[in-house]
C-alpha cells in the first residue's frame, strides 16, 4: 500500500463510557471507573475542534467520515451536534472535499 491513500475510520465516543444502550457484548462501559468523581459530560469544545481538524488533516480520500459511537445519538445533545457540523464546514478543505 502506497502512503498516499490511507483509509481509516475513527469511532468517536462523545460521551465516554455513558452510553444508554447497554450492549451485551460491550467492551467500554467499566471505562466509567477510570473516571471516578466525574460526572456525566460530554466532549469538550477545545478537545471537539482538535479532533475535527486532525481528522480532516489526516484524511486523504475525496469523502471525510465522522462517526459518533457510544449511546443513543442525540446522547450529547442536539446542539453538541450542531456544533460538530459547523466546525466540519468550518475546516472542510477547499477542493475535492467541498461539495
Ligand atoms: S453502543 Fe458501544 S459503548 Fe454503547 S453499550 Fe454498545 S458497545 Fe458499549
């Protein structure tokens, strides 16, 4: 494999190990322990748009996936989505990405 083209996909979990779904076969919700006296929260907008412009960054293909992982969509929060989106448009490279 050449090092131009390099697929990858990241399963980002913005609300850490609080996912609602409770699958049988889960690996990541005992992550809660590492996370003693904290509660519930979400990804922090510093720590959001780092990722969204590393991952646009490392992205080398003609589409960027993002994709949000660990509960129920809207888990977050409608506007935490909502920002996601305009920090995407807000990084999204001229060229071939742009639609
Ligand atoms: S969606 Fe993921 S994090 Fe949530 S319970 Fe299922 S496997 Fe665990």
């Amino acid at each position: 494999m050449s090092g131009k083209n390099r697929e990858f996909q990241i399963f980002v979990k913005p609300v850490g190990a609080h996912c609602n779904l409770r699958c049988s076969y889960c690996y990541y919700l005992g992550k809660k322990n590492l996370f003693s006296g904290e509660d519930y929260s979400v990804m922090s907008d510093e720590i959001l748009e780092k990722y969204i412009v590393q991952h646009i960054q490392a992205s080398t293909g003609k589409v960027i996936n993002f994709t949000w992982h660990g509960g129920e969509p809207l888990l977050a929060g409608i506007d935490f989505y909502r920002k996601v989106i305009s920090l995407q448009l807000k990084h999204q490279p001229a060229g071939p990405h742009r639609k």
